[in-house]
C-alpha cells in the first residue's frame, strides 16, 4: 500500500477535519462519560438528524439547521430535567427518540427538496468525511478552537462541577451555567462530528477513547492525554486505512477505538499494568 | 458574630423541619451542632450554604444577608458527610485539592496538603484512599481557599478509631492555629465535649445554645438530650 493518496485534497480535508473532531469530542466526551451522561451524545446526534430533516423541510443548509435544533432542544431537557428531577437515562431516551420522529416525519413530507436523495441521508446516518468541502473543514477548525480556548477558561469549575456538584455550588461556582455550557458544546461537537462518523455512530467519539483512557490515567490530566491520543490514532487510522480500500471511514474508525478498547483490558487484566487507572471490571 | 440566624424555620410539605432557630457564632469559635437523626442539623447546613433557600428566617454571614450575595461562600470551607463521588474518577489528591482554588497558587495546595498530613500520597487517585484519608482531603480542598469557617456536616461517619482521632487533631489544630472557626455538626458527645468550646443542641428546634462546659455540666440538659435522642431513635424505628 503506498500512501500516494494522502496527496489527495479530499483525504488532507479529511484528516485535517477528523484530527480537530477528534480532539474536543474526546475532551467534551471525557466529561460526559464521568457524569455518567455516555449516551448524551448519542441522544444529540438524532436529535440533530432531527435538526438535518427540519433544515431540509425549511430549505436552509441542513447542518446549520441540526446545529440550531440539537442545542436547542438539549439545553430545553436540560432545563426540564432540573425542573421536573427526570433522571439522566430517561431524558437521553426521549431527546433521542424525538430527534428521530421528528427527523422521519419531517423527511417523509420534504420529498421535492434538493437535498432529499438516499445519497444524502447515508451522508447523515453514517458520515462522508472524504467528500468535506473546504469551507466545512474551516467551520470545523474554528469550532474546534472555540471549544478548546472555552475549556481552558472553564477548566477547573467544569472539572469540580464534574467531581461534585454539590461542593462545587458550596464553593460559589455557577454549576447550572457551567452545565449548559457543557451541554450546548456537547451539541457542536455532536453535530460536527456527525459527518465524520454519521448520526449513528456518534457516541463512539465520546465514549470508546475515554473509557479506554480510563484504565490508565491516575490523573485527570493523564487522562484527557491518553484519550485525545487514542481519539487521534483511530481517526487519522480509521481514514487512511479506509480510503484506499474504498470503505466506509466511520466504520474503521470507531472499530480502531475499540480495537484500542479491547487490547486495553487484556493488558490491564493480564496485570501488565498494574498500579493506575481503575480496574477492567469496573468499566 | 461573623455568623448571625435569626428565627430560622424551614418546613417539607408542612412537616416542620426547623423551627424558629436563633443564635449567632464568633470568631474562632469551635462549636458543636449536636442533635438526634432528623433534628435538623443538615438541613441548617443547606440553608447556611445557600443549598435551600426555601427557609424563613435570616442568615447573615460576615453581616451580610446571604440571600443579597453569595460571595461569602469563597470564606467558607465545606466537609460534607460522606461524598458521593465516582470511585473511578480519574483525579488525584493534588487535582481535586487545587480545583477548588480561587487562585493558582500549588505552593498553597501543597501547604493545605501538609496541614492534613496528606503531602506524601498527593499524587494517588482519590478513589483509593480510605473514607478517613478522604475527608482529609477535603478539609485539604477546603483550606486551599484559606477560608475564615470550616463547616462540617458530621464528618466522620464511617471513619474508623485512628482516622477519627487524626481528624479531630487537625481540626483542633485548624481551630487554635489557624484561628479557623469551625461549625461542626456531630452525634458523638464525647468528641464534641473535648473538642468544641461552644454547644448548640438542635432538635427541630434549639434548645440548648452556650458555652460547651454549660452543657455537658448540666444534667438536667443531658437528660433532656437522651430522652430526645432515645424518642427520635424510637420514632425512626
């Protein structure tokens, strides 16, 4: 296999769009998944398959329609779930249901759109990063600079937010604020990365990597390292394995991180590493 | 009084939780909330913390109301009962110490660590340590803001003998070094009467609020307290 392809423009657009997804889906994740919110992002994505369908039937661009209707519509359950105490699994369930009866409905009675083919509703269920256009590749890039430059800035509220609710209101910080804003760029980032991996595989960005940076990290900071590392390997792996091949990029990519997952435990349970992260069993 | 409650009533769906509780705290008190199961010393806790705001009543703070602002909240350190936090959170002492911190300063997260005796496993993940070596971290987290109160929401539950007797040292020596005031809430009366030089016996309502000796002098008081004590634990079986 040579790597002649990788002076291809659409896989550079590729790579360059996966490497910046990877990155503030893997951070973001990190805090999903320890609020033991896994599937929130899984929920966001249909919820934006909703926004995809919404966008064709008002004849805006699709994308910009999902991001609007996927922030929206978790920042109202957000909002819902704290008045109404409705427990994290129950809200993840009808955000992602909605999301696709809305998107079914709204796709069943938009025919004569010029988005609406079966080509385009592939793009959405399982990705197209190889076919980005330039300017989504720049979207994606600012995006992923804004995330990051926010967590920077919010970095140690949303960590103790994280740890302890509680405490982190005992010691005056905003944690509803710090909730949304974690919320509404859990939205970006599950938009964004749609194209990469599609609506359905979404929730692998988040989850795979930081349960994999989980069995090794003592620290938070290791932690979010290890995850990032292993997000990066399996998208810029995932997308060079999968172009000459003429397969499916999110495929390759999400079975790399589980590919990363699974050696992971067996190292970890073979005692190899002994001393740090937490144990297999608790995964 | 650095802490100033007057009539402090809350009640749970017109079942009285607090009733009409006044009394105030100096500065460098060390005093002891004492009452049975369900007397009210938690949710007197939530109310000073600005975790219930549902209360009748006021709760002034270094002389301020703490429904006009919650900056008092950056003076005060809090030790809850037992944390609820994710055994498998990936963070070490050194991390959740500092991630409290108004500033960046690690010499102060290093000094908060000394004060408790915890320096030498900075660098282990929370979730190993005991619930003893827990709570010490977060009298660690708590003294990294240098706070001017420790609250302490009975703080050794589940601590065994040694842990125990290590915690009530630091706290003695937070309160008479530090000039730290403490309010710390506590089932067990012996602790209490060695530790604390003010009492505030809570059972719904107070009825006993006064220098430590006072209390634990007067038998006519302590009997009352078993009798309570002894009525709640009936109650609640």
């Amino acid at each position: 296999m040579t790597i002649e392809f990788l002076s291809d423009l659409s896989v550079q657009y590729a790579l360059i769009s996966g490497i910046a997804i990877s990155l503030f889906c893997s951070t973001v994740g990190l805090f999903l998944v320890l609020r033991k919110f896994a599937l929130f992002g899984d929920a966001l994505a249909h919820t934006a398959f909703g926004g995809v369908a919404f966008g064709l039937f008002i004849g805006v661009y699709p994308l910009w329609a999902a991001y609007v209707v996927s922030i929206l519509g978790a920042l109202g359950l957000t909002k819902l779930r704290q008045s109404f105490d409705i427990s994290s699994d129950a809200a993840v369930a009808i955000l992602l249901t909605s999301g696709i009866a809305v998107g079914i409905l709204l796709f069943s009675i938009s025919d004569d759109t010029p988005f609406h083919d079966a080509h385009d509703m592939e793009e959405f269920l399982f990705g197209s990063i190889l076919e980005i256009e330039p300017e989504n590749v720049i979207t994606i890039i600012v995006l992923c600079a804004i995330i990051l430059i926010i967590l920077r800035i919010i970095y140690k509220k949303l960590l103790y937010s994280t740890f302890s609710e509680e405490q982190a209101k005992v010691s005056g910080i905003p944690v509803e604020k710090i909730n949304y804003l974690l919320i509404a760029m859990a939205g970006v980032a599950a938009v964004t990365s749609m194209q990469l991996v599609g609506v359905l595989l979404v929730s692998a960005l988040f989850v795979i990597p930081n349960v994999s940076a989980m069995l090794y990290g003592r620290s938070f900071k290791q932690t979010i390292s290890l995850s990032t590392s292993f997000s990066l390997f399996s998208v810029v792996m995932g997308i060079i394995i999968a172009y000459p091949f003429g397969i499916e990029p999110s495929g390759c990519i999400v079975l790399l991180a589980i590919a990363i997952l699974i050696g992971s435990l067996i190292i970890k349970s073979s005692g190899i590493v002994k001393t740090i992260g937490v144990s297999p069993k608790s995964v | 009084m650095i802490v100033d409650i007057e009539k402090l009533s809350v009640d749970y769906s017109g079942i009285k939780a607090l009733d009409e509780i006044s009394f105030g705290i100096a500065e460098g008190d060390f005093l002891g909330i004492i009452g049975p199961n369900g007397a009210g010393k938690s949710t007197l806790f939530r109310c000073m913390l600005g975790l219930h705001t549902k209360y009748n009543g006021t709760i002034e703070f270094f002389g301020k109301n703490i429904r006009d602002s919650k900056k008092y909240l950056s003076q005060i350190g809090f030790v809850p009962q037992r944390p609820v936090f994710d055994k498998n959170f990936p963070a070490t002492i050194r991390e959740i110490v500092s991630m409290s911190q108004n500033s960046n300063d690690p010499k102060k997260v290093d000094e908060a660590l000394q004060k408790v005796w915890m320096h030498e496993l900075a660098d282990r993940r929370i979730g190993d340590l005991s619930v003893g070596q827990q709570q010490r971290v977060f009298i660690a987290k708590a003294l990294a803001n240098s706070p001017k109160i420790l609250v302490l929401d009975e703080p050794v539950t589940g601590v065994d003998v040694y842990n125990q007797d290590l915690f009530f040292q630091i706290l003695g020596e937070l309160n008479t070094k530090e000039k730290i005031s403490i309010i710390w809430s506590s089932h067990d009366l012996d602790a209490v009467e060695r530790l604390a030089n003010k009492v505030a016996c809570l059972n719904k309502t107070l009825f006993f609020h006064g220098v430590s000796e006072d209390f634990f002098s007067d038998e006519e008081m302590l009997k009352k307290y078993s009798e309570t004590s002894m009525q709640m634990h009936m109650h609640h079986h």
